[in-house]
C-alpha cells in the first residue's frame, strides 16, 4: 500500500508552509526547465579579479545557508563542486520573499554578477529575477552539510548521500572515468564491444548459483547471467577475433565486503591469444586506469599500501603453495596433513578441493601487491585449455590485490570432444544433466573456435582498490542490503 509522500516531521510540516507560500507568490516549486547552466568550478576558475561585467548562471543545491538580515549567503553544490552565492535585499527587491522561502536541500538557479568577497570568497551576486526555484526540498537533511554519517543510512538513501559527502560523489565519478578509461584503452587495441543475453536459459560460464526467473509467453524458467562466458565465445566462432563486454552478472550467493550479489566485470575474448596475452592486457589495463586516475603508482588501500608500479610478480599456483602454505602440491598426503591441521573436513573430498581449501586459507590474503597465480590444478578449470607440458594443470591465472580476486584467466579451451567430457564431469551427480548440458555451446565449438585467450575483471573490486575503500558497497550506488525491520501492523 503507498503511502502520501506528505510526513509529520514539524520540520517537514515548515517546509510545506513555505511551500503553500511559494504557489501563493505564483511560482511553481516544483520548477521547470532551465538552461544555458555552467558548473560551478568552471565559474572559479575562469573568474579574474582585475575584469569587471563576469557573469554567471548556475544551478544546484543549497548545502550551506547563512540568513544574516538583509544579505543570505548559499553555498550552492553541483557535479562540479560548490560556488558560493550572495542573495542581497537591495539588489533582488522583488525576489526578496522569495529568498526568504528558501531552506537547505532547495535546488535553485542563480545568474547575476561574479566577485570576491571581504574575505575572498568567489561568489554570484543574484541579480533581480535572477533567483529561480527549481524545486523546493520537503525532507530535512543532514545536520551538516558534509556529514551524513550513519553508514546504512548512507546506502538506504545514496541520493542524499551523494550530495551530502562530496567524497561519494567524486567517487562515483571516478568510477565512471575508470570504466571509460578500459573502454577506450580496449577499442585502441581493437577491440568491439559487444552485447550477449542477461536472462539465460542455461546457466554457464561460471559455477555459482543462479537467480532463477520466468517468462510467462514462453512459459520458460530462465536465469539471470553468472557470466557472458559461453556467448562471448560464439562470437569468436562467428569471426569477431576480438570482443569485450562491459556487464552485469547476478549470483545468488552470500553478501560481505568483498562480494554483492549484482556486480559488474568486464570479460575480453582475444582469437589467437592465451592467458600469457591476457596477463600483458590485465597489466596494461589496470595500470592505465592508475596513470589517468590515481596521483601515484602506491595507493592506500584500508590500512596497507599497494604498489600498483609494473611489473607485477608472476607465480605459479604451486609455488605459491609450497611458500606461504608450507606444503608440495604433488604429496597430497602432506597437503591432507595440512588441511586436518587447518581444521578442513577434507573427507570425501576430491583432492583439488582439498588444495584449493588450503590455497585461500593460507595464500590469498598474502597477496598484498599486484600477483599474477599461474597455472592452477586442472580439474579446477572445466572450460581451460591444459598445460601441454604439463596436463595436470590449466593454462589459467588469477590476479591477486590486496588479498581479493581481481581477475581470471584461461588459454581457452577449443577442443569441442574436451569440453564435453568437462560438462560432464562438472555435472556428475546432478540430475537431469544432459538437461543442463549447453549442448549449443559444444555445437559451436564443433564450427571451430579459434585458439583464444579470455580475461574477467571485476569493475568494483577495480574501484575498490583504486579509490581506497575497502567494502564494495562504498563503489556501488545502490548496493543490495537487508529489508529495514518494521514493526507488525
């Protein structure tokens, strides 16, 4: 059941009087359109102190509101930045009721003459009709403008948080930036941006548990996409020898600082490549979003630093092992050892499990500074192309920073007779399998996949790290939380 967007709060019921006032002095306060604008840092830095006649004409919310008798002064914010504007009861005349409606959270456009105040401050003297209402805000907010503090709050009502803490919103530009940043670096390189389907009637290309919905005219049960994989690669088959995309994926797993269960990756197919040239790509594209967008090659992440400067290091799977988990991959009875003494019910597991369990106990979060992990077991990657001097492992990495998975990737399995053998075994035990099998995909491969290279990278840990925070629902704008508790009606 809606309910009326009109609240209680005294501080509401004021606003709504001034808002009954405005429609009094007929004017809407709801707005309209307003054009011809300029940001509010383009204003301060064309600004000279020795020309007189500037002008400018801005838009924006009032953050700070300082009402002094006969002169208001409103700090106005934008995308921008702020600027500060002078409201003077000589110069509006007409306007001077109006300005006296005004209240923090308003959006206003301002147009007047540019100067330096007393004490330095650039501001936009608004002339007479120069004062526009453009939309009266009817919720009290922040306290201080710069401080909406409560951290859930701050994710409930990120559009309050994003002009309440400049910070947010500088890095939510940022993010975009570094998103444009992959993009232009990878059509540079060649490569076309594609589209592939989000509801998939095979869930593929990943093992993770699905979103699972219906589309009614087909009567299909389909599933939101755990990855692109599986389409991207029939676009190799199709002849587009390189392609990207930039996408959303959805797997119904656990929430935490790391993970949300809606994320964005971009994963890049290379005909003719393998993870060697997806590992030169991962380098290059990481490190062009450092140069463009971070003020050094070191950043803080949490309470480490990571140095970002190339190269990274490049170290096998077992050698990593061997180092921080103190075990040879190739004595599984040492690396059972291991796991008992981890407290790892080992029992019935398959021996790569019982690797890979001891793996991120005991490596992962080592991996501070940028690390290439090469070569991982075999039967932990059905769609890798094997080690052909060494079968028992795959032709995949993963990138490691600060402790967390940034990126994965393979030297594409191609061999249609393999892969089938893979889904298989991936699906023993499951019922209904050749149900599940893509058997299209294998049909593809049938047509001739050419050798390729295939890289994922996940957009937000990317963000994470090179803006310095260390949750994933600070680079997300409308991350998923649990439902508010309300009380039983």
């Amino acid at each position: 059941m809606l309910t009326s967007p009109v609240g209680t709060d005294k501080f509401e019921q004021q606003r709504q009087e001034k808002l009954s006032q405005l429609r009094t002095l007929g004017i809407d306060p709801f707005g309209s359109r307003y054009d011809d604008t300029e940001p509010a840092e383009s204003v301060k830095a064309r600004f000279k102190d020795d020309e007189e006649g500037q002008r400018a004409r801005c838009a924006g919310r009032i953050v700070l509101l300082r009402d002094i008798g006969k002169l208001i002064f409103i700090t106005l914010r934008d995308r921008s930045g702020t600027i500060q504007v002078g409201l003077s009861k000589n110069l509006l005349q007409d306007q001077w009721q109006v300005a006296k409606l005004l209240d923090l959270g308003d959006l206003i456009g301002a147009a007047g003459q540019v100067g330096r105040t007393k004490t330095g401050e650039i501001t936009i003297w608004v002339e007479d009709n120069g004062l526009t209402f453009l939309c009266k805000s009817l919720s009290q907010p922040p306290e201080k403008f710069h401080g909406l503090a409560d951290v859930d709050q701050r994710y409930r009502q990120r559009y309050v948080d994003l002009w309440a803490n400049p910070e947010v919103m500088e890095r939510f530009i940022k993010r975009s930036a570094i998103i444009a940043t992959i993009r232009q670096t990878l059509e540079a390189r060649g490569f076309l941006e594609v589209e592939t389907p989000m509801m998939q009637a095979i869930a593929g290309g990943a093992a993770a548990r699905p979103f699972i919905t219906h589309h009614n005219t087909l009567d299909l049960d389909l599933y939101l996409r755990i990855s692109p994989e599986l389409f991207l690669k029939r676009l190799l088959v199709g002849g587009l020898e390189r392609v990207f995309e930039i996408n959303r994926n959805f797997r119904n797993e656990g929430l935490s600082r790391q993970h949300n269960p809606e994320f964005t990756m971009i994963e890049v197919y290379q005909a003719y490549g393998d993870y060697h040239v997806m590992m030169d790509l991962t380098e290059e594209l990481v490190s062009a979003c450092v140069e463009a967008h971070c003020s050094g090659s070191t950043v803080q992440f949490g309470d480490v630093e990571i140095d970002l400067g190339r190269p990274w290091r490049r170290a096998r799977y077992a050698e990593l092992l061997k180092e921080y988990g103190g075990c040879d991959i190739e004595d599984i009875q040492a690396v059972r050892a291991k796991a008992r003494q981890l407290e790892v019910n080992e029992t019935g597991m398959d021996d790569a499990i019982v690797i890979n369990e001891i793996f991120e106990t005991t490596v992962e979060d080592k991996l501070v500074d940028p690390t290439f992990v090469l070569d991982y077991p075999a039967e932990l990657c059905p769609l890798t192309k094997r080690s052909a001097s060494d079968p028992r492992y795959a032709e995949r990495f993963e990138l490691f920073i600060a402790g967390m998975e940034l990126a994965n990737a393979y030297t594409e399995l191609n061999d249609p007779a393999q892969q089938y053998e893979n889904f298989m075994i991936q699906l023993r035990g499951q019922e209904e399998t050749m149900a599940t099998m893509d058997s299209d995909f294998i049909a593809a491969l049938k047509h001739g996949m050419p050798p390729a290279g295939g890289l994922g990278i996940g957009i937000d840990r990317l963000v994470m790290i090179l803006t310095g925070v260390p949750s994933i629902r600070d680079v997300i704008l409308f991350p998923l939380l649990k439902p508010v508790a309300t009380e039983n009606r």
